[in-house]
C-alpha cells in the first residue's frame, strides 16, 4: 500500500508539472512568441508550427524544456535572398524595436537579432531585466544611436555584443553610464563596419574586462593615444583603417596581453605602427594580409616575436629583405603567403629553410616557377604543404618533398609536375592522408612496384591531368581508410574499380569523370549504405542502369551518371534514394517515362534529365518533390501540358522544357517567387501571357522562342528588373513593343523576332544600358545553364558563360514595324547586333548610327527605308556583316574602305543606288534618270516612285475610251445591238423571277400559287 501511495503522489506530480507547460515550452513565453512572430513575419513563414514551441525553428529551451534560453530571429524581417524595386525599398524603411517584447524570457541567454534592417530601440529601459542574457548579435542592421553602446552595459552577464555593420558613429553616453561600467562585463565586442572614430578608444578604456575586440573598416585615422586602456586585451582586429600611430606612455600596460593582432590592409607603414603598439612580448598570432612592405622593412624592426607562432601575409607585396629575415622568427608553426607575388624571390625565400618548428606553409598562387624549392627539405616538422596554382616543373619522384616523412597534407594541383600514377614516390609516407594533384601530368611508372605494399593509408586524394595510363592505380586497392576519392580526366579504358567500393567502408564521395570507364559493377546483394556522393559522368558506360541501383546506394544525396551510354529506362529503384538532393542522368539514350507515379523526392533540389529520349506525359508526381530549385528536361519527346501542379514549386530557379513536344498553355497559375532562368523554347505551347510570371522579378534569362504563343507582349514585362536575355521570337505576339522594356537595367539581348508586331519603334530603347566592357563580370552568371541562342551575322549561334556575358544585341526582324528608324537608337554604342530587316519601316537611315562603334552586325534590309546611306557608317571598324537591300535608297554607296568588303547583294534591290560593289555606275545612272525626277523622287515624303495624278487622269481616259467604242459597235450594227438588247431583257426576267420565288409571300402577297 506505501508503496502504491508513493507512485500516486509521483503521478500527480508529473500531471502538475506537465499542466504548468501545457505544449513544452512556458505558457507565458509561448504567448511571447507568438506576439514576436507578427513583427518578424518572415519567421516560421510557410512551416507549420509544432505545438510544442521548444521546436519551433530558432528556439532553444532549457534542459527541462521549459524556458527559451536561445532565440535566433537572424533574417525573419525580410527575406535575405530578395531584392526589391525603388517602390519596395521605400517600403522598407528603417523600423525601431520594441524590447519589452522579450522580457517574458527570464531565462533568455543568447538573442540573435541580425540582418533585419532594424534602426535601434523604441525606448532601452528594460534592458536590465534580461539579466541572464549573455550573447547579443545586433549585427547588419541599420542602428545610428551610438548611445546603445552604453545602455547595454546596464547587462550585468552581457559578455558578448556584435554590433558590426551598421550605421554607428562617435560614441555618446546617457546619464548614469560612468556608473554602470563599473559592472559593465563584456568580454567580446565587435564593432567592425561602422563609421567609428578615435574617440572610440574613450568608451574602450570604460571596458575593463574586454578580451576581444573587432574594429575593422571603421574610420579610425592619425595618431591613436592609448593609456592604461585594453589592458586584458588578448584579441584585437583593428584592419582595413589608415591608423598611423599608436601613442603609449612609456611604462603603460596598453595591449601588453595582446596575444592575436590582425592588421589587415592598413593604410600606413605596417613596420612602423607595429613599433608603436609596445613591446607585444605576448604575440602569438600576427595578421598582415593586403599590406605592403618596404624594401628596406625586416623583422629587426618589429617588436620581440620569440613567441610567434601564426604568420598570415595574404596577398601581401613583400619586399625581399623581409622575406629573409623571416627566419628569425624561431617559434613560427604557421606561414600562409598565398597570393603573394613571389616571383624573383626564390632565393630569399630561402630563409623558411631555417623554420625547423614550421608545421603548415602556405605558397600557392605565388607565381613561383621552376622545380620544387630545394628548401622543403630541410622542414621536417611540416604537416601541411600547399603549392597549388604555380608554375612548378619537374618530377615529383625526383623532389625535395619526398624527404618530408611528417606530411600529412599536400597539394600540388595545377602546376607543370609530372606524378607517376604508383604512386611510389609516397609509399613510405606514413602519416599522408590527404593528397591533392588536379590538373597534373600523370603517368605510368615502369618502376610500379608491383609486389610492394603502400605504408601509407589516404583519407581523401584527388587527381586529375592530362595522359592516358594503362591500367587504375593498383595502390588504392590497398587502401581502407578512404573517405573522399576523385580521380578525372585519366583515360583508364578498363572496368568500374569495385576494389574502392569493397575496401573503405568509410567510402563518402567518389569522383570518377571522364576516364573511359567501361563497365558498372555488379551490385546484386550488395549494399553502400555509407557512400552519399557519386560522380561517374562523361564516361563509356552502356547498357541498361542495374535495376537494383537504387537499393544498392539507399543513402544516396548527390548522384551523376550524365554523359554516357545508359539505355533503357530509369530503374524503379531510384525512388529507394529518399536522400537524392542532386540526380544528373542528362545525355544519355534513356527513353520511356521519366519516372513512375510513385515518385517522392521530398529533398531533392537539382533534376537533369535533358538530353535523352524519354517520352510521354511530364509526371505530375513530380510536384512534390517542393525543394526543387533547378529542373531541366529539355531535348526529349515529351509532350502534353505542363502541369498545373507546378505551380507547387516555390522554390524553382531554374526551368528548362526546351525542345520537347509541350502543347497548351502556360498555367496561369505559374509564377515562382524565386525563378531566374525560364527556357520554354521550341515547344507548341500557346495562349498569351497576360497571367504568368507576374510574381516572378528575379528571372534573368526569359526564353519562350519557337513556341505559338499569341496575344501581345505583356505589360508587367518592367517588373522583371533583373532581366538579361528575352527571347518572344517566332511566335504569333502582335500588338506594340511595350515601353516597359526601357526601365529594365541589365538588358542586354532582345530577341522579338518573326511575329506580328505593329507599332513603331519606340525611341526609348536606347535607353536600355546594353552592358559597358566592365561590366560583363558584374552582370555575369557563372551558371552552366545560362546560354541563349541568338542570331548574329546571318547565322544562329549558341552563346554561354563569358561569350553570352559579353553579347548585347536587339533582333526585330520579320514582325510589321512601321515608321522611321528613331535615331535615338545610335546611342546604343556598345551594341552589337541590331537587326531591323523585314518591316515596314520607312524614312532614312539615322546618320547617328554611325556611333555605333562596335556592331559587327546590321541588318536593315527588306524595308522601305530613302534617302542616302550616312558615310558615317563606312567609318565602323567593327562591321562584318551589313545589308540594306530591297530598299528605295539612293545615292551614291560611300567609299570606306569597311564597305569595300560587302557584296553586291548586301546592297541590292535600290534602283537609285549606285557605286561598287555593285554594277551601275553612279555617272551611267545621272544619264538614265533625269535629275530633276530623282530630285523629285527624293524629295517625295511617302517614299513613292508613281505619280499618282498621271495614274488616275490615264485610268480614267482608258475607261472612257472602252465604254464609247461599245456604243459605237452597237450602234452601226443593228443584229449585235438586237442581240445585245435581247440578252438584256432575258438576264432582267430571269433575275426577277429568281427573287421573288425565294422571298416569303407576305412580302408578295400578289404571287400566284401554282
């Protein structure tokens, strides 16, 4: 019975202590944040919410589950992906916070408020009740009250502030600040990317337990005096700044525990103002990237560094003075001087020999050249060697390096070393687990060891170069510690190496491009439970994929086996891979459907398929995979609509259905908040698009070419502020060029071509900023995806990557433009195609094309355009291809030494035109036309060659003379006029007759019935 009441008691304990958090986490608090969600509105967005609040995304309670000790509320203002128009900016002006709203959190220790655009606090009293609170992140807003500095110090367990990028200023006080920085116990403050002046060291010395502290990029300049200040000090970033001098009394603790310093690209002598810090006997880490030395500068110069032990000098100018004194420092483990421009100082660099400490040395992209430096030699502590990105020659079986029995990183990528595919040179490395050599001269070795055993056992190696070898390096096969494999561009020609597989059962990624594998292994029975990342494309594999793939590699997240041979169909095992997050399968002969309709790739992000031979319906199952950020499967058979279940994808970037048998129209519905490339080219598809893409600013990259598209070019087209490349051509869009496409930034090609647009051209395009020479790497997109057909020089062209960054052009050939050429349109000077041919255009050619500096392409052909072609034009170096045929220009063709190098046909069909190239002469044609008719000719505003009034007095006279010599025939023969005369009354009789017996009778009421 005792004990029965003991468990009773327990079991009602547990009921009231479960009431009092009634969904995990505090009643009180819950309620909280909810009231916070309303003013963070981008938090838990699109999520439904556990009851549970301790679950919610960014909240962290206690051990009990009870009270939030950690709220992360970083990004839930606006969303950090997005960028807006001037309308939306104006919107989001600076907003002021309410403290009060996180006092319910007693318990609150660490808050991240960060990247909200927030301009400060509406009042700061309340701030002293989070009296747990010891992390805060107010960091990437936009806060100008420099006097929250010292309210904050009211926290009495504040240990840690970040108020980095913002707008702060000179630091200001609040009455009773000297008093509460008594207690003020920040240990960590940064205060980096403001607009900070000296004056901040004031507030500093107010710090007593500051350990690190960040003030880079801020405004701090001159003389900075320094006393009994940052005494505790063991951290300081004060880079990015033009201090030129520390001023310390002689004797004074200033910075004398300052064990790590970063002075990243300061504006002033380095050597000099590190004097000035004092003795810094403590110094242990030393930061000096961006800097200059002089050539007179050493580390003789520099304070003590008997304890220095981390040197960065990245992308650093040093002098060859300094390089040698460098083996002074006696402690140093760490050396990093990549990107320094060490070429001419091989022999100084010399010294590093003397560093018998050194552990890790940095020299990649130096520029160095030659063999590998004699000095490594003699560094026999070195674990970590990196000299990638050089110019290094030689063999590496042959270097100093194969003495570092330490070793246990080395990169050697992208140089001119010769590495044997044995490997032998490493086999008593013992201590190797990292080995990096892309873009190297592999070869085979005649020396292969062939019956002796590595001792050595890799984590991670990468190779790839040039060369074709005899067989896959037989080393690895002794291998069992693998983790990481990629092996490219080493033209094996044998079998998948199921040695790999079979051996490292710790075996994550494998990486096995372009090496001319022939065949997969077996995988009956067999299971990779631990490998997640497969690279097998632009290889010979054939055949069908093993139907058991996807059980064989259950765990799979990164999967592409593009750019091969597979045949058949898409194994139903794939749907075993719940992990997939990337599948490339593009660039195969696989045919059928793409998947069946079990499909469920929750997580997936990135589908290829393209290039393949699969037909039928697109799956609607593949709607619920709503990660999707990058479908592409253009170049099949597929056919049908697109789903209207697409519209689920919220979170596409990338879409490309090109070249496919799609029909129907785009899904009103259709508009991805976050879409960027949209190829729907080469397709049936038809409609307009009044409805679609309306919530779709990000797009860049608009191509809906080939299609049956109707309707006119919509309106909204401005809102797609980000737009590079649109392509409506060959299509049925009628109607105006819409103006809208003057207020897009980035344009830089317009392809409008073959439709049945009538307007005319409206004289804003030039406004359009066609994209200066330094601006291609600005605008440009890296994506693979991003390439566009475009027409250029007579002939159609595929453009991608740095080529397509570089194209600017506007196609409005073959639609009914009519009207003047707008001369506007001239200023359109870093153009490079313009194609206006096949129109209706008319009046002369804008003699300011000739500032059209650059266009290798002109096409004004097959127009009405008059006049005289401007000698401006001959003057463009630039032109390869120009035409203005089948026009009504006249004139003589100007006598450049550019138009020398066009044909006749580029000028053809001008009756007035004369001059080389083509065959009449402009002498022959004065005596041909008289001169006042051409005058006439050219003076005539509609651009006519007849004279109407002629036209209309001949017409007339003709028509007179055939009625009177019927009269007369009549007349003098009497049986032709009695024939004449008979017919007439026939076809009169007959004519009433068929009249009234197909009429109602009500409207005859006469007629005889039969």
């Amino acid at each position: 019975m005792e004990l029965k009441r003991v468990m009773l008691i327990m079991l009602v304990v547990m009921i009231v202590s479960k009431s009092k958090c009634s969904y995990g986490c505090l009643d009180h608090e819950r309620i909280a944040l909810l009231k916070i969600k309303t003013i963070f509105y981008k938090w838990l967005e699109g999520e439904q919410s556990s009851d549970d609040c301790c679950e919610w995304d960014g909240v962290t309670c206690d051990d009990n589950n009870e009270s939030v000790i950690e709220l992360d509320l970083s990004y839930t203002r606006y969303d950090r992906f997005e960028t807006y128009d001037s309308f939306e900016i104006a919107r989001r002006r600076a907003w002021y916070l309410n403290i009060t709203l996180f006092l319910p959190f007693r318990k609150l220790q660490t808050l991240d408020l960060s990247d909200n655009e927030m301009a400060g606090m509406i009042e700061y009293e309340g701030f002293e009740r989070l009296s747990h609170l010891e992390n805060l992140d107010l960091s990437s807003n936009k806060i100008n009250d420099s006097r929250i500095l010292s309210y904050l110090c009211f926290l009495p367990s504040l240990k840690s502030l970040s108020m980095s990028s913002n707008d702060l200023k000179e630091t200001l006080y609040h009455e009773g600040f000297k008093g509460a920085s008594k207690s003020c116990n920040l240990e960590i403050l940064d205060l980096s990317v403001n607009s900070f002046n000296k004056n901040i060291f004031h507030f500093l010395k107010s710090l007593p337990s500051l350990k690190v502290l960040n003030l880079n990029a801020n405004e701090l300049y001159g003389k900075i005096h320094l006393k009994d200040t940052l005494m505790n000090l063991e951290e300081l970033e004060i880079g990015f700044n033009s201090i030129k001098k520390f001023v310390t009394p002689k004797g004074d603790k200033s910075l004398s525990k300052l064990k790590i310093l970063a002075m990243d690209s300061v504006d002033t002598d380095t050597i000099k103002l590190m004097q000035s810090m004092g003795s810094l006997s403590f110094l242990q880490e030393l930061n000096l990237r961006f800097s200059t030395f002089s050539e007179t500068a050493t580390t003789r110069h520099l304070p003590n560094f008997k304890k220095m032990e981390v040197l960065n000098l990245h992308s650093s100018t040093l002098s060859s003075n300094f390089l040698q004194s460098i083996r002074y420092m006696n402690a140093l483990k760490v050396l990093d001087l990549k990107f320094c421009e060490l070429n001419g100082t091989q022999s100084a660099l010399q010294g590093i020999g003397h560093l018998k400490h050194l552990q890790m040395l940095d020299l990649s992209e130096t520029n160095l050249v030659g063999t590998l430096p004699a000095f490594l030699a003699n560094l026999t502590s070195l674990q970590t060697l990196d000299l990638s990105n050089n110019q290094f020659t030689g063999d590496v079986g042959e270097s100093s390096i194969t003495s570092l029995m330490s070793l246990q990183d080395l990169d050697l990528s992208t140089n001119n070393l010769k590495i044997p595919i044995s490997f032998r040179p490493f086999y008593n490395h013992s201590k190797l687990v990292t080995f990096q050599a892309f873009d190297s001269l592999i070869y085979d070795d005649i020396h292969d060891p062939k019956y002796l055993f590595p001792n050595l056992q890799l984590n991670d190696i990468r190779l790839s170069g040039q060369g074709t070898v005899r067989a896959f390096p037989k080393f690895l096969c002794h291998q069992h510690d693998l983790e990481y494999v990629s092996i490219s561009d080493i033209h094996f020609k044998e079998e998948f190496p199921n040695c790999l597989l079979d051996n490292n059962t710790s075996l994550y990624g494998l990486i096995l491009v372009n090496n001319s594998l022939l065949r997969l292994p077996d995988l009956s029975n067999r299971s990779f439970t631990q490998l997640w990342k497969l690279d097998i494309s632009h290889n010979l594999f054939n055949g069908e994929i093993p139907s058991d793939f996807g059980a064989a590699f259950i765990n799979m997240e990164y999967l592409d086996m593009s750019s091969n041979r597979f045949h058949g169909q898409i194994p139903p095992s794939f749907c075993d891979m719940r992990s997939l997050d990337f599948l490339d399968l593009s660039n195969n002969k696989l045919f059928g459907k793409m998947f069946s309709a079990d499909l469920s790739f929750t997580k997936l992000t990135d589908l290829f398929l393209n290039g393949n031979n699969f037909s039928g319906r697109i799956p609607d199952s593949l709607s619920r995979s709503t990660a999707l950020s990058s479908l592409n499967i253009s170049r099949n058979n597929l056919e049908g609509p697109i789903p209207v279940e697409f519209c689920k994808l919220k979170k596409l970037e990338v879409l490309d259905l090109s070249e496919n048998i799609i029909s129907g129209s785009i899904p009103s519905c259709f508009s991805p908040p976050y879409i960027q490339i949209l190829r729907l080219s080469n397709n049936m598809l038809q409609g307009n698009l009044n409805l679609t893409l309306t919530e779709s600013p990000r797009i860049y990259l608009l191509d809906l070419s080939n299609n049956q598209l109707s309707g006119s070019i919509p309106k909204w087209i401005h809102m797609l502020y980000d737009l590079n490349y649109l392509l409506l051509n060959n299509n049925y869009l009628a109607g105006e060029i819409p103006v809208g496409l003057c207020q897009l930034d980035h344009l830089s090609l317009i392809d409008l071509s073959n439709n049945y647009l009538q307007d005319t051209i409206p004289g804003c395009l030039h406004t359009i900023p066609v994209k200066e020479q330094e601006d291609y790497d600005r605008y440009s997109k890296p994506d693979q995806q991003s390439y566009v057909q475009f027409p250029t020089k007579s002939m159609s062209y595929n453009y991608q990557g740095k080529l397509l960054s570089m194209m600017s052009g506007i196609d409005l050939s073959c639609n009914k433009l009519f009207g003047e050429i707008p001369p506007q349109l001239g200023n359109l000077s870093s153009i490079l195609v313009l194609n206006l041919s096949h129109n209706n255009l008319s009046g002369p050619i804008p003699s300011t094309f000739g500032n059209l500096m650059i266009v290798e392409s002109l096409d004004l052909s097959n127009n009405y355009l008059n006049g005289k072609i401007p000698p401006e034009l001959g003057q463009i170096s630039s032109l390869e291809v120009f035409s203005v045929a089948n026009n009504n220009l006249s004139g003589e063709i100007p006598r450049t030494t550019q138009f020398t190098t066009f044909n006749e046909s580029n000028f053809q069909g001008n009756p007035l035109l004369c001059g080389i190239p083509l065959p009449k002469s402009c002498s022959d044609l004065r005596r041909e036309v008289p001169t006042t008719l051409v005058d006439n000719e050219e003076e005539d505003d509609d651009g006519s060659f007849m004279d109407m009034e002629c036209f209309y007095a001949t017409f007339a006279a003709s028509y007179l003379t055939m009625f009177l010599g019927v009269v007369i025939v009549l007349w003098i023969n009497p049986n032709w006029r009695r024939w004449w005369l008979y017919h007439i009354e026939e076809w009169m009789t007959s004519s009433y007759y068929l009249v009234v017996d197909n009429l109602p009778k009500k409207l005859f009421p006469w007629k005889l019935s039969p």
